[in-house]
C-alpha cells in the first residue's frame, strides 16, 4: 500500500508543480511591447507638443507683424500698379512712334533705332510677368 500511496503522491505533486516560468514568459513578452509602444507614443506626444508650441510662437509672430505685412502688401500692389502704367505708357509710346516713323517713311525696322531701343524693355518684363502670379 505504501508504493501505492507513494505513486499517488507523485502525481498529484506533478498538478501541483507548475512551471512558471514558461507560464509567464509570454505575458512578460507582452508587457515588454506594450511598454516599448507606450515609450514610443510618449515621444510622439512630445514631438506634437513642441510643434504644437512653435506653430502657436509663429502664429503670435505673425499677428505680431501682421501691420508691417499689410503695408508689404499695400507697397506690392503700388509697384504692380507703377509697372502697369509704365507698360501702358511704352505701349502708347510705341504707337505713337510707329505712326510718326509711318509718316516720315521709316517703316523698315532695321532702321527703326527707336523703337528697338524698348525691346529690351519689354523682353525683361515678359520674363519677370512670366513668373510672376
């Protein structure tokens, strides 16, 4: 009876001896991501405090400056405007010079030194209306 007893005992003892750590090895695995993630979306949360931050520095700079912009603007438009009236000018100058060279027989435009001289004139501004919006 005592063999019998003795085996019994051996495998309840097998219920009971549990090993834990192949138990627990994959729950620390587990806990290991979830704490490398965590760390990960505290940096994230950092770098959208500190852009949070500098957009809200650069929004108070340019309400700041935001009178300074509008004379910017205003001194923009005004030199649009003189270049407009500019160009209209040399337009109407070019007619009037091609009416008078009509008048006076200079219609080759070789010899036309007066009008070729605005040519480059309006070369650059076609450049510069090119790129321009």
């Amino acid at each position: 009876m005592l063999e019998h007893v003795t085996q019994t005992s051996n495998d309840f003892s097998k219920f009971l001896n549990i090993n834990m750590k192949n138990k627990l090895e994959p729950i620390n695995k587990s806990v290991e991501d979830m704490l490398a993630r965590l760390e990960e979306f505290q940096t994230m949360i950092c770098f959208a405090k500190q852009e949070r931050v500098n957009a809200s520095n650069l929004m108070s700079l340019i309400s700041n400056n935001s009178g300074e912009l509008a004379a910017l603007f205003a001194r923009i438009n005004s030199v649009e405007n003189l270049v407009e009236h500019v160009k209209s000018n040399l337009l109407s100058l070019e007619v009037s010079i091609q009416k008078a060279e009509e008048q006076l027989g200079c219609l080759d435009t070789k010899t036309s030194k007066v009008t070729n001289i605005f040519i480059p004139l309006f070369v650059s501004y076609n450049k510069f209306n090119k790129y321009s919006m």
